[in-house]
C-alpha cells in the first residue's frame, strides 16, 4: 500500500491483515452508517488493468460477456470474463475513457486476467495491457449520503446518472475519477485517484462526513447483497447465468468466448443451478452440502453473521426451487431467500 495512505488509514485506527484494512474498529456504527449516512472503503487492493490502442472496444467486445461496441467515453458497464465453456473468472467493472478502457478487476484474479487477455492477443491486435494497480487508490463510497457528500466536495454534476457512467472532476486540488456505483445494490460511488493524491482525498472524505469501513463489514454487506466473488461463486463449477448475473450479458452483440454454451443455456432454459441468499438459523461453513430430505440440492458458498441473525449465499438446484424454498443445511435448517444484487433476465 502506498506509504502516506497507510499513515492516514492507522492513524484513524486500521486494522491490517495481509495489506488490507479489515476493520477501523468500529465495525458496528460502520454498518449503520453504511444503512442510514455513508462509509467509505479503502478497497485499493482490487486491481486495475488498464487497455489501450485503438482495438481495446473490439477485443474487450470479444472477450467478455458485455456489449463494448456500444459504449461511448464516459460510460461503463460490468462485464464477465469467462472460459472457453463459459466458466466464471472474474466479475469485472470496465470505465471507458476517451483513449482506454480502465478494467475495476477482483484482487484474486489480477495476474490472471493480464495473462488471459495477453494469450488471446494477437501480432495485428492493436491493443496494450498495463497493470496500473500499484500507480492508482480505489475508494467506495456506500450509502444513502453518498450524493450528498459528493455536493459537499463541488462534485455533484455525476450524481443520477447510469451505473458505471463517470467523469473527471476536482476534489480542491486532487483529479479523481467518480463512477456510479458501488459494486453492490446500494447507492454510492467508486473513487479512483492518483497514488500520489490517496492520502488527501482519503483526508477530505473522512472530513466531509463519510466513516471508515473495513473489509470484515464490506464482506458481509457482499454477502447480504449477493455480489458473487472469486473463489467463493465464480470458479470452474458456474457459469454467468447460474450465478444469476443476466444484467452483464448481450444476448445480441454475437460471437465471444463463452458465447456458443450461454447461448444455448439460455435458448434450451439449460440453467441447472441458481445463486440465491440463504437465512440461517445458525452458522454454517461454507461448503456445506444442502438438503432436502435425503437429497441433494445446493452448496453453501459464503456465510455471514449479520443483524438479523447467520446468512450465506448458495447455489441451489433449478428443479428445487427457489425464494421460499426450506432446507438444511448441515445441522441448521435455512430458507432460500432473495438478494437484490442478481437478476434472473436480462436487461
């Protein structure tokens, strides 16, 4: 982590593991200012991969699950990198600017996806990838205050536009790119700025009445939510439409990787497993196998205590069921439930 970012962060109580702040030690007041005010995130160690050349629209196009051609400087989208058989590998936010496409990209799958996208380059692509990570800082604004802190700092002229529409502003001195959205089904924003302005903007933030949220609180809003992750939803056993992610697909742009099974998935109504939340009545881990009576249906991926008692996220059988759906899960019984981050159509 930049060195003068990480002197503000533990001055105001900062809790690291592994270079990521987990907490500010206040865990609580930050979830409910998440509900009613508006936290911020320090969430630099998500990657940023930035493509350039006059090529960058057709091989992104090309290479994932969103319409790019359509898109105009100033807009975004979230987009799906898949396998050849339409596996998950990443879920991504792309940014496209005047000159490149800026890629918001999971920490776990930053080298990968620079590789991946290297070996599908070809000697004509006119297109350059560089690992901009460690040149920049990423915050989240998160919360139903987000626009008014934006007016706070003169930056209101992106607040009610589209998710994943963004634009330069000025923040005093500093240059920050602003995004809508947040990378969860709550209002907010996405800050990207400099590494050398990340302690000042950082600064003017927390001035300006946003709180400090650490990632032990972002991961349960994840999980409350519904934002698959790496590792945990997006892995070899899942594919876009079974991690109900419908909203990053085009079912009308044409060939791309994965293109041919998502197709027929949806064509043949071949989606044999969903991502729906589970309400449990105690802990569980995830991996735990989900039944019904003697049967097999799901698996729980990801679990989180929150306000309201234990919760996770599951992939559960189409033929099952779904919201409503009473189960068991190792020595709990749960309820399938909906979570608003997936969507089951496309736009």
């Amino acid at each position: 982590m930049i060195q003068a970012l990480q002197d503000v962060l533990t001055a105001a109580g900062a809790i690291f593991e592994d270079g990521v702040v987990v907490s500010f030690g206040n865990d609580e007041a930050a979830i409910a200012s998440a509900a009613s005010g508006v936290v911020v995130c320090e969430v630099s160690h998500w990657g940023r991969i930035q493509v350039s050349d006059s090529d960058r629209l057709r091989f992104l196009h090309n290479q994932t699950t969103n319409d790019f051609q359509s898109l105009k400087p100033g807009q975004g989208c979230d987009t799906v990198f898949v396998s050849s058989t339409a596996r998950t590998i990443d879920l991504v936010t792309a940014y496209v600017t005047e000159d490149t496409v800026l890629l918001l990209v999971s920490p776990s799958r930053r080298q990968q996806l620079i590789q991946w996208m290297d070996k599908y380059l070809f000697p004509m692509d006119r297109v350059q990838l560089k690992d901009v990570t460690d040149d920049t800082a990423t915050f989240t604004l998160i919360g139903p205050g987000s626009d008014a802190l934006l007016d706070k700092l003169g930056a209101s002229a992106i607040v009610g536009q589209q998710s994943a529409n963004h634009q330069i502003v000025q923040i005093g001195e500093i240059e920050v790119r602003v995004a809508v959205g947040n990378g969860l089904a709550l209002p907010g924003y996405t800050l990207i700025v400099s590494a050398d302005n990340a302690a000042a903007l950082w600064e003017k933030l927390v001035e300006v009445g946003a709180i400090p949220m650490g990632d032990r609180m972002w991961e349960r809003l994840r999980i409350e939510q519904g934002r698959p992750v790496p590792d945990r939803e997006l892995t070899d056993d899942y594919n876009p439409l079974e991690a109900r992610l419908w909203q990053t697909i085009s079912f009308n742009k044409g060939c791309y990787i994965g293109q041919e099974t998502i197709a027929r998935l949806n064509t043949y109504k071949g989606v044999k497993q969903q991502l729906w939340g589970v309400r449990l009545n105690a802990p569980a881990l995830p991996g735990t196998p989900i039944m019904i009576g003697e049967e097999k249906v799901g698996k729980l991926t990801s679990y989180t205590e929150t306000s309201q008692g234990s919760f996770g996220l599951a992939y559960i059988r189409t033929k099952a069921g779904g919201e409503g759906l009473k189960v068991q899960v190792g020595d709990t019984e749960g309820e399938i439930v909906e979570v608003p981050f997936l969507t089951r159509q496309p736009n």
